[in-house]
C-alpha cells in the first residue's frame, strides 16, 4: 500500500496533534479516499494497523460519514445540494437533470466512470444556491444551462 | 469564492475584513491583527472571562448561549489539560457564514481560540472545519503554519512565556457532528454518537479535559470585543444580545447573500429592505429565520427584532443565523417532506425517539405530499414530532420536530388539500416517489 509523500507527511505531522492516535482517523480517511478513491479493503487494513485499531473499528466509522465510502465512485463526483435553500431556487430541476444527462439515480455512476452523480445534503452554499459540489469545488447560483457549462469543461480536463 | 454583498445598514465587525486580502499575515497585521491576543497576554484570565461576559457575545451556534458565561465553567484548577474546540462543522441548512469567516478571516478565528485559551488557561486549540470545505481547511492550515513561524503559535507566543498550539481538524460529513458532544467523539476519532450531559465539556471534555467548544463566529468575534471594549459591543444589540451578526439571506429573495446587521435588527426589514424583498411580484408566504430547526413564521409574524429573546418570546429561535424565505409558490408539505428527509438523513441513530420519530415521519411526509394521506396523519404528524420534543438524547430530535410542529399547525390546510388522492396544487405531477395508503 502506497500513499503519496505529501499524505505520508501530512499524516506524520497530524499525529503529533492529539494525545492519541486514533484521533487522527477520519481526515486520515478521507485524505487516503483522495488519493485512491475509495476506502478498499486493502487501504482499511493499513490505516487500522498504524492507528492500532481494529478493522471494524474503522469499518464503523466509515460508514458514520457520509464522503467516506467504500465504493469506487466516478472521477468527477458531482453533488447537487437539494437542502431547502437550493430546493427553493430550483435544485430538484437540477438533479433531475444529471440524472437524465448521465443516465444514472443517486450514487450512480456513468458507465465510462467519468461522472458520479449524488443528492446531499446543505454544503454551506444557502445564499448562492442552488450549488453543485464537484469533487471540492463549488458551483453556486446554478442554472441548468450553467451547470451544463461546468461539467462540460470537467468533460475535457 | 462566495460572492460578497453589502447594504448601507450593516455594521461591520466580523465581516470587517472580507474581501481585504487578510488571508495574508501581514496583511491581517496591518488590519490590526494580532493585537488582541497582546493585549490579552497582558491581562488576567477572570478579566478576559468578564469583559466577554459584560460584552453580550452569545454564542453564534445556535443556542445563543453567554460565551463568557460558558468560559467561567471551566475549573481553574485540572488535573487534565485543558481545550479549546473552535465548531467549524457549519451543515444547518441555511446557515453559510463560517464559511466566509474562514475564507477571508481565518486569523480573526485562530486569534480567538488563543484568547478563549487564555481565558480559561488552556494551552491547545483544535479548529474543527467539515470535510466539505476542503478549501478552507487549506486556507487555515496556511493560516496556522504562517502564525508558528511568527512565533504567535507554540513556545512562548509573542515572547510572553506562555505556550499554545493550535491545529487544525478536517471532518469527513456528518451534520450530527456539530453538536458539541459528538464534535469531540469525532475528533477523537470515532462515530459522531453524543454524549450524555452533565458532566458537560466544560468539565469533561476532549479526552476528558474541560473543553471550550464555541462556534467559529463566535471566536472570530472575541478579536474585535477585547480591543473595542465590551461596553462598544454590547451596546451594538439590544440588552443581553450583543454585538452584531452574520445573516445567511436566502430562498426566494431578490438579494440573498451574507449581511453582517446589529442584534435585534428587524426581520421584515432584512427581507424587504436588505434581501431586496421578493422577486417576480410574488408575496412572501413563510420564513424560517434561523436555519431548518427553527419554528417558522408567517407574515404576520415577522415585525420582530432578530435577537435571542425576542425571537424566543415571538415563538421561533434566532438559531444559526440562517433566514430562509419562502413565496407563495411553495409547497409547505414539500417544504415540510424535504426538513424531515434532512434529519432523518442525519440522525446518528443513537437514541430510538429520534431514530424512529424522524423515520416515520419522513414516511408519513412522503405519503403525504405523493397524494396518500389520511386526516388522522395531520394529527399523527403532529403527535410524534410534539413526543420527540425533550425526548431525544440530544437535540437533533427537537431540531426535526420544531420546524414541523410548526408548519403543520400554521399551514394544516395545505395537508387538508392533499388528502384523498389529491395532487399537490404547486406541482404538476408529484415527482416524489409514492409509497402505499394504509388503512
Ligand atoms: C444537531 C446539532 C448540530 C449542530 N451543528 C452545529 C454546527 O454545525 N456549528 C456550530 O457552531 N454549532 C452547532 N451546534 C451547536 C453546538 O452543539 C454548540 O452549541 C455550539 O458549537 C457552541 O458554540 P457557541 O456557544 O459559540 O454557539 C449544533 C447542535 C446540534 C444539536
Ligand atoms: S441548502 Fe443547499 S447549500 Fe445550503
């Protein structure tokens, strides 16, 4: 199981945040999700056995967390917030239309594993909703037209 | 990232710095950063505790809780060290002002954890950021790198003799995790499950040192108090509400954005005149005025200064400082269905009362808008979320029931005009999946 320098760094230095090392596990979780995709069986293994923790230990929390997961999800993760603000200014219209774009539901994933499509919950983009999360990055004050825009320009990337 | 707004009637204190560039350290120096916490260092912890308690700071979480007040919990004397919690995990739907805080001001957050740490002779701070926000986790780990190598973080910060660290923390997506309890369950590495109360975190907190856990606006807001005096601060708000605070516009509104108004400032006025009131000549039909656990308000109701107690006595909460506004084009059973969907997401699934309760309720809701509702639900509705109320093991089950309770007592003719098969009048078709009538 190999990480990159900067996870290997980063995790070394996080360790010397807490007086016990399991504290470090849920960013270290999603830190490791950044760099393979998903949590598998063989990056779970590793991170319990430097944190000394047992594998259902860490199982256990994976699964509390809703961005922990141990499904491989497309490159582009698209999440489209449908939370009452973004409800108000047209988010449903917006999901409904990922959904027929990608012809894929909720935690879908497009056959060319390009794009994965997810409803969630308020990312924090209430005054300029509706808002898209793709991976990190946020697209906010969205229309259809825009978002077609956006995901057009991931498309070539 | 997120667009700045402006009106004539804000005033200024935490937003001060938006949009000045003070993510850079000496930028954040000239803006008078930093002077503060020297001042700080040069007075006694009871005096810091009292000037914050004088000036009115009630928490910006949502509870509204005397920052200075909870600060004077912590015991002087602890066999355990001692933490300061800065609650960045901002996922009440409605609320977006952390967000700003930590992109344009992360200093002014760092500078009030270390002041909270002096306050109660902490010597380590933890920023908590969720895991959604992954650009402001990384403007803050620059922010903090940048203060160690001023020397204002760690060993004998600012040649004082005294030590403390501050470091960052990054979630992983969870609202529950913002609940003070379950913020330190997951901090130290576990499921964001709460923990029973009393003892509470100011006595036994993070690895079961006495912990400070306040709100990111909150501590960024300790800054501005300490240098301009708790008598400036409190006097900005009406008595007991101090100082100003970030409101998260939203919804149907003609300017929504992030406005930064005096406590108390008035309701109706901040949708008509700062929101811009709303658009398209529709008429304004609810409000939810401090993020989805809020009661909400009818028209009727909005004359109301927004601070705590008003609020309070008006029958809603000031809350987290979200105000969502809803037209007449809404459907107040969706709008109902979609608050319920949200909790029963993120319920921890601890205790059975809120576990259950929003689980049926969702079921109940889903029924309801897709046309299967029976009359004896309204009250049924009603019934559970009235005996989730007090029950749960924290208050995530209040949040699910208040804003519903509300709803369905202000708004019960519109699940009268769902019942019996009947469409939703503000949709075409109903896009919600049906699921079976019952008997
Ligand atoms: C379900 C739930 C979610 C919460 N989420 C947040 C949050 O995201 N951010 C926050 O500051 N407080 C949140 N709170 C309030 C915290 O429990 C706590 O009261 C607050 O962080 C204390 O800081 P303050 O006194 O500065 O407001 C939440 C409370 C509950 C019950
Ligand atoms: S409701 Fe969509 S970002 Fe808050």
């Amino acid at each position: 199981m190999r990480f990159s320098e900067q996870f290997e760094s980063r995790f070394a230095e996080m360790l010397t945040h807490y007086p016990t090392k399991r504290s470090v596990l849920v960013p270290t979780l999603l830190y490791a999700q950044d760099e393979s995709g998903s949590l598998s069986d063989e990056v779970i293994k590793e991170i319990a056995g430097r944190l000394e923790l047992t594998e259902l230990e860490v199982r256990n929390v994976i699964s509390y967390y809703s961005m922990l997961t141990t499904h491989p999800r497309g490159k582009y993760n698209v999440q489209v917030c449908t939370n009452i603000a973004c409800l108000l200014r047209g988010a449903d219209e917006l999901f409904e239309h990922c959904e027929k774009k990608f012809g894929v539901k909720h935690k879908g994933t497009t056959a060319d594993g390009l794009f994965s499509l997810e409803e969630v919950e308020c990312i924090g983009a209430c005054s300029w909703a509706p808002a898209v999360q793709v991976n990190y990055d946020f697209h906010e004050n969205l229309t259809t037209e825009k978002l077609d825009n956006v995901l057009d320009e991931y498309r070539r990337k | 990232m997120a667009e700045l707004v402006s009106h004539p009637d804000e005033v200024r204190v935490v937003s001060r710095r938006f949009g000045q560039g003070a993510t850079n350290l000496d930028r954040y120096l000239e803006l008078d950063g930093y002077k503060a916490v020297q001042k700080a260092l040069t007075m006694q912890p009871d005096a810091i505790v009292n000037e914050v308690k004088n000036s009115g700071l009630r928490g910006r979480g949502g509870a509204g809780f005397n920052t200075g007040m909870k600060w004077s919990f912590v015991p002087k004397q602890s066999a355990k060290p001692k933490y300061v919690l800065c609650n960045g995990d901002e996922s009440e739907p409605g609320t977006c002002k952390d967000r700003l805080i930590f992109e344009h001001d992360p200093h002014a957050v760092i500078e009030g954890t270390v002041i909270a740490g002096l306050a109660v002779g902490s010597h380590t701070g933890y920023i908590y950021i969720r895991g959604e926000y992954r650009y402001l986790l990384e403007i803050m780990q620059k922010a903090i790198a940048d203060a160690y190598a001023r020397g204002f973080l760690g060993k004998n910060i600012f040649g004082s003799g005294y030590d403390f660290d501050v470091y960052w923390h990054g979630g992983a997506g969870a609202y529950e995790v913002g609940e003070e309890s379950a913020l330190m369950e997951s901090l130290e590495g576990k499921r964001g499950i709460p923990r029973i109360r009393p003892p509470f975190p100011a006595v036994v907190g993070l690895w079961g040192g006495p912990t400070v856990i306040n709100n990111a606006e909150t501590l960024a807001s300790i800054p501005h108090i300490l240098l301009g005096g708790a008598d400036w601060y409190a006097n900005l708000g009406p008595p007991k509400n101090g100082g100003t605070r970030l409101f998260c516009l939203s919804g149907h509104l003609k300017r929504p954005g992030v406005y930064e108004l005096p406590m108390g400032y008035n309701l109706k006025k901040m949708i008509y005149d700062v929101g811009g009131g709303i658009p398209g000549g529709r008429k304004l039909k609810a409000v939810v005025p401090g993020g989805s656990s809020t009661p909400l308000m009818t028209p009727d109701e909005i004359d109301v200064p927004m601070d705590f107690d008003s609020m309070m006595k008006a029958g809603s909460m000031l809350g987290s400082g979200g105000v969502v506004v809803l037209d007449d084009t809404t459907c107040m059973v969706k709008f109902a269905l979609r608050i319920m969907k949200f909790y029963q997401h993120e319920s921890c699934g601890w205790c059975i009362p809120c576990r259950e309760g929003t689980d049926w309720l969702k079921k109940t809701l889903i029924r309801f808008h897709s046309g299967g509702g029976l009359k004896k639900d309204i009250d049924n509705i009603l019934y559970l979320s009235q005996n989730m109320l007090g029950r749960t093991f924290c208050p995530l089950g209040d949040a699910a029931a208040m804003p519903t309770i509300s709803i369905v007592k202000k708004f019960r003719q519109e699940f009268e005009d769902h019942l019996e098969g009947q469409p939703c009048a503000f949709e075409k078709e109903s896009k919600i999946e049906q699921l079976p009538v019952l008997a």
